[in-house]
C-alpha cells in the first residue's frame, strides 16, 4: 500500500486510509526503536533538508533522529547562520538548495501557508513541521498514535483539547485527524482563547475544566504560547491555572480514568501542575518516543512514494 498523498501539509484533507496507513507503519518503525540497532537502510540515497525558520526543540530533532534512523542525508537550516540574515529571500534560499539535488524538505516557518508554497516552486516532497497557527500534522499524528497505543482506539472516543486554542497550529490537526479517525473532538479554554467559528467544525466548547474532565476520555492539554502575546487574552496566568490548569484534585473529584497528553514544552504550575506532568494520567514522555517512530513512518512513506 502507498499514501494517496505526494506531501503532507496538514490532516485536513488527508484520508482515513492514508492516516491508518501512517499508524500502522510507526507500529512497525516503534518496534525498530527497541532494537540494539536502531539503524535501518530505508531511505540510503534520501537526501532531507530540515528547513527550521523558527526555533524547535522535540519536532527538529524528532525529525533529525528519524532521517538517521532511516540511513537518509541529513542537512539542517537555520535562519540564524544562514543567507537569510545576508536579505536572500525564501524563494532564493530554497532554489539553491534544491538545486544541490535533495529529495525531501521538512519546513517549520512562522508563516501559515508556506509549505504550501514550497509545493509550487520545488519538485522535493515536502512536510510540514508547523506553520504559523495553521497545522501541525505530524505532532496529531503522533498524538493519535499514543492514543490508540494506550486505549486501543480512535474510533468512538471522546477527546477533548484544553488551552491556548488560538494560537495553537496542534489544535486544528488534531480536530481534522481525530474527526477522521471516528473520535468525537471538544475544546476547552476561556472565551479569549477559542478561534471564531471554531463550531463550524462540528465540535464542543466547554468553559468549565470540571465538566470537560468529567465528559472526556482524554484530554489533550496546550501550551499558553506567551511568544505569541496569549498571556493578553488573560488577566494572568495564576488565574488561568486556578480555572482552566490541571490537577490531580481536579482528575480524582472528576473522573480518575482520564488520559493526559501536553506537545510540550510544558509551562508547570500554569496548564499542568507538577504532580500532573509526573504522574499516572499522562502520557507525554510516551508522546517524545512515539514521535520519532511517526516521523520515521511519513519519512518513509513519502520518500519510497516518490522515489
């Protein structure tokens, strides 16, 4: 079987086929990764350019690590040591890299839509690594992986999305795959902090942590982005954790069976307190690993596709 999809800009319009198609192969690669050798010939030949316009942890090298895990040529992209300070413009600077023969770009910009673009003016396949507030598919990707790893299942699922919404690029994939998957999508976050029109995606809105704890099966819990000015759209940050944060009072007076995912980074004591971010409930060091075995799997599909 082989993806439907040339590149992977988002989960919008990607089909059930092809996102159970990603699943099963990270099963694969995620038993790849237990092993003494964690090396395998995949995409030998692959070159990948890693093209980061803004700065990345987890995703930048959750990425490096699958291309090495696949045996891929790695090359990596910075703004910071780049022509890009020298005025050269994003057209240039991708031009010239493709003409260095590379097969694959994997771009994370501040821009929503640039990955788009790349599709236009380079023949490489590209991957989205997150652009502006727009998506982040790889990251729902692996999201809905632990998920099912966890509770066995999408499909009939109640998951629920809690936090800075509007400025979140993990949201909206999130609300495509989960959809797609069967899984019954609700946010959860102040008013300031829900996208207008947001319900035309056919989801719930809670304003009461208790309530979204107590009708969910999992909560998937986002980062207050105060890079992108959230702390404005509220009055600070202690008040947000006294009504939106959680806790374990909060999980064992609602329902002590709930699952816990946060994309990190994690700002403690604000969307988790750190009981919370070290205990039972969550998942989130589950998340790191299977990211990896997921970006190994849209690597591998993509690159093999269009070899």
């Amino acid at each position: 079987m082989s993806l439907k999809i040339k590149h992977l800009l988002g989960l919008q319009d990607v089909s059930k086929n092809d996102i159970q198609l990603i699943l099963d192969t990270a099963t694969t690669f995620r038993e790849v990764l237990e092993r003494p050798i964690k090396r395998v010939p995949t995409l030998q030949g692959t070159t990948v350019v890693n093209l980061f316009y803004e700065n990345s942890t987890r995703t930048r090298i959750s990425f490096e690590l699958a291309e090495k895990r696949l045996s891929a040529d790695t090359l990596n992209f910075s703004t910071s040591t780049s022509s890009a300070k020298k005025g050269e413009t994003f057209k240039d600077t991708v031009r010239n890299i493709e003409a260095m023969k590379i097969d694959m770009i994997v771009v994370r910009h501040q821009s929503a839509g640039v990955p788009l673009y790349l599709t236009k003016i380079s023949k490489a396949s590209i991957i989205n690594a997150g652009d502006g507030r727009h998506e982040h598919p790889t990251q729902a990707l692996l999201d809905m992986y632990s998920i099912k790893e966890k509770l066995g299942k999408l499909n009939g699922l109640k998951v629920c999305i809690v936090g800075d919404i509007a400025h979140s690029r993990v949201a909206l994939s999130n609300i495509f795959g989960l959809k797609t998957m069967g899984a019954e999508v609700s946010l959860c976050a102040p008013p300031t902090m829900i996208p207008r029109n947001i319900e035309q995606f056919g989801i719930k809105i809670y304003h009461d942590i208790n309530k979204a704890v107590s009708e969910n099966d999992v909560l998937n819990v986002l980062r207050i982005q105060l890079e992108r000015d959230a702390g404005t759209t509220i009055p600070s940050l202690r008040e947000y954790h006294n009504y939106f944060g959680i806790t374990t009072d909060v999980i064992e007076r609602n329902n002590k069976d709930i699952l816990i995912l946060h994309p990190g980074p994690i700002n403690r004591g604000v969307e988790l307190s750190s009981e919370v971010a070290d205990g039972p409930y969550q998942i989130i060091l589950d998340q790191v690993t299977n990211g990896v075995a997921i970006r190994m799997a849209v690597l591998y599909l993509l690159g093999t596709k269009n070899s």
